[in-house]
C-alpha cells in the first residue's frame, strides 16, 4: 500500500470512489456526499492546493483523501464537548475507499500511513468531522483510535461529529 499526491490524472479514479460513496450513502439514507458534492472543481482545488492523496494497492488507486495543515473554521467552534487539544493539528477531509477494499482491515494501516504524514510535519494531532448517520465512519474513526469530542457546524449550517486523535 502506498500513499501519494494526486495529480490532475487521477482525477477519473477519485470521482470514480466518490460516486461509490455517495451511492452506498444514498441507499443508506445518509444526507452526506449528496447534491453534487465533492465533485471536480472541488477534487481540482484539493489538487492545486497540493493537499489531496491517493491509495494505491497493486498500481490501482483504491483510496482518496485531503490531508491539510490549514485551520479549518468550522472547527473553530464545537458544541456538546471540546477538543483533545489546542495546538497545531492537520484534518482529514473527503476519505473514501474502493469498495474493493472496503471491511477488509486496510483502514487501520492507511490512518497509520496518515498518521506518519502528520509527525513528519511535526504536528501531533489529526481531526476528522463526519455525518452523525455514518455508522461506518464512526466505527473506523473508533477502532483508529478517534475520540469523539463534540459536535461542529459546517458553513451551511450542517452538524457534523467532530473526532480527534493525538499522536504523543
């Protein structure tokens, strides 16, 4: 398994996992990943920003995600809790597999892999928000090591469950 930056290429492949995804959140009922999001302006943006990553097993790309080191806003404020910590932290943002690789254990080495990525930018906290109906999810980011810390609003007034792992 290897981790690498996208490139513009890539792009078929990730819409490609992102419509795995938001299919399987469709017939789950789950309002997340609906009405055209993320789409390719979105995937383009995480590509010139130079923050989105692929997985790849075999020389296929099986996962995607967004690994930044910006503040993120909407975590400026959380609800019903409080964050593990204050300082610096990088944030997972638009995680999806392959469903060739779904509930096959990869998810523990692939947050392994992201986790490496952190400390090599000498940062020691990782947060993630995700969908409150998001079973899935939830389990992964519990058996990774996540804490749920509290409740966050996104910029259209979405709640999400926000997650935080330390890395000391």
């Amino acid at each position: 398994m290897k981790i690498r930056h996208s490139s513009y290429n890539d792009i078929p492949s990730i819409m490609s996992i992102i419509e795995q995804a938001q299919t399987a959140f469709k017939i789950a009922g789950i309002d997340q990943w609906q009405n055209h999001y993320p789409n390719i302006p979105t995937i383009e943006n995480d590509i010139k920003l130079n923050e989105s990553y692929v997985i790849e097993m075999d020389d296929k790309i099986v996962g995607t995600f967004v690994l930044s080191f910006r503040i993120e806003d909407t975590y400026n404020i959380i609800y019903d809790g409080e964050w593990l910590t204050h300082d610096a932290y990088a944030v997972i943002h638009r995680i999806a597999f392959d469903s060739s690789i779904k509930r096959k254990g990869y998810s523990k080495s692939i947050i392994e892999l992201i986790e490496k990525m952190v400390i090599n930018n000498n940062v020691y906290s990782i947060k993630i928000d995700t969908h409150e109906d998001n079973q899935i999810m939830r389990k992964m980011l519990s058996s990774t090591g996540f804490t749920h810390c509290g409740t966050i609003l996104l910029r259209d007034g979405n709640k999400r469950l926000a997650f935080e792992k330390t890395l000391k």
